[in-house]
C-alpha cells in the first residue's frame, strides 16, 4: 500500500517567537543568556552569589527561573530581593519561547541590560529549544561526572560559555578537570570555560566579567 510521509519542524513554530523575542531585545540592546544544567548543579547557588553583585555593579536585570511545579527556586531569589518571574512548565522538561514572550510581556523591561533564563533541570530538551537567547550556558557540576560534555555533546555544541560548578568537592568526588575541559574543547573549541564554587567564590566574579563584557558587545552592535 502506497502511503504519504509528511515531514514538519516540530520546533517550527518555537524558532518563530524565538527569533521575534530575539528582535525586540536587539532593539532595547538587552542581553539574554539561557543557562542549563541538570537538576541539581547549583544554577540557583550560583544566582544567588551573582544576582547581588549585578545589582551592586548597578546592572538592571531580571531572573526567569523554570520549574515544572514548584516555586522553590524564585522564591531563594526573590529573598535576595532580585527581579525574578517563575514560569512552571506543568512538567514539561524545558520552558519553550512562548513561555517566555508571556513573560517577558508581563514586565516592563525598557531599562534593563539582562535577562537571565535558569532553565529547567535537563541536559538534553532545553539544547533543542532556541529561547531568543544571545548565548546559552552549559552549567556542569563536579559532583555529575567528568563525561558529562561527551554525553550531552549538543549542549556543549551551542553553548557559549560553559561552567564547571562545585569545584569546592573536588577531593570528594571521582572527577578528572583536565579531561572534562578536554572534553569541552573539542566540542566546542571556542566555548570559554569558567571553573566556580558558591562555597569559595572560585568564579563568580569571572562571570560577572563577562556578562558585562557581553553587555557592551550588545550595546556597541546597535551603534
């Protein structure tokens, strides 16, 4: 029996909103930057250290944390006293665009300089689903394992800027630096790596530094 293959792009319509989200925020010349991890690897740790520095340094920015139910992670922000907006997935493994127009659409985010996406706990959906992010961040912990880069290569790939987190349990966990940056590299040889700890402060201002150096890059495009 004869019968019809019907090929669609199931991210189709995502890429869409993604690239109109990634329209408006050129023209305000707000950086966003999508940051994923597995559950647990510390993206809301490392938030915590960061976001009062930002405020500090006098960097208006807002926080869109991703949760499938709860709003645990908002709320450690918001006792920071940091901008932050929870989108809940209803269990869906990553937030997608339209998730994240809704919120964007729900501030008024004229005067800001950055948007920080803390995406849902998953190494594979959220390297799939463009947000209309400048960059993605590959948010990686001592504590999952050296071959994480060689397991979840697509993350690796279209990122950016990659973090190894927990640096502080390093003489706990079975875990080999030089061969986990290898890893990196040679999936992405021009990703920068920054090695952190919310425990030391090994990183942060690293981070800092080049979130502002992305912020001018942002800014000296649009004149």
């Amino acid at each position: 029996m004869a019968f019809k293959v019907i090929k669609e792009n199931i991210l189709g319509a995502n890429d869409n909103i993604a690239s109109k989200i990634r329209e408006e925020l050129a023209g305000k010349n707000i950086l966003m930057v999508n940051i994923i991890s597995s559950p647990g690897a510390g993206k809301t740790s490392f938030l915590e250290k960061v976001g009062p520095i930002l405020k500090k340094e006098n960097i208006p920015f807002v926080v869109l944390t991703g949760d499938c139910f709860t709003s645990r992670d908002a709320e450690r922000l918001d006792r920071l006293d940091l901008e932050v907006v929870q989108i809940n997935t209803d269990g869906a493994c990553h937030i997608d665009a339209k998730l994240v127009n809704t919120a964007l659409k729900s501030l008024d985010i004229g005067g800001k300089d950055l948007v920080i996406v803390e995406n849902v706990g998953n190494l594979v959906c959220p390297a799939s689903f463009d947000l209309g992010e400048d960059v993605k961040i590959a948010f990686l912990s001592t504590a999952e394992g050296h071959d994480k880069p060689m397991k979840y290569p697509l993350l690796v790939r279209e990122s950016g800027l990659a973090i190894i987190n927990k640096t502080d349990l390093m003489d706990h966990v079975d875990f080999d630096m030089d061969f986990s940056v290898r890893c990196i590299l040679d999936i992405n040889p021009g990703i920068k790596i920054i090695k952190s700890s919310c425990k030391t402060g090994e990183g942060i201002n690293d981070f800092i530094d080049w979130i502002k150096d992305r912020i001018k890059i942002k800014k000296e495009k649009k004149t």
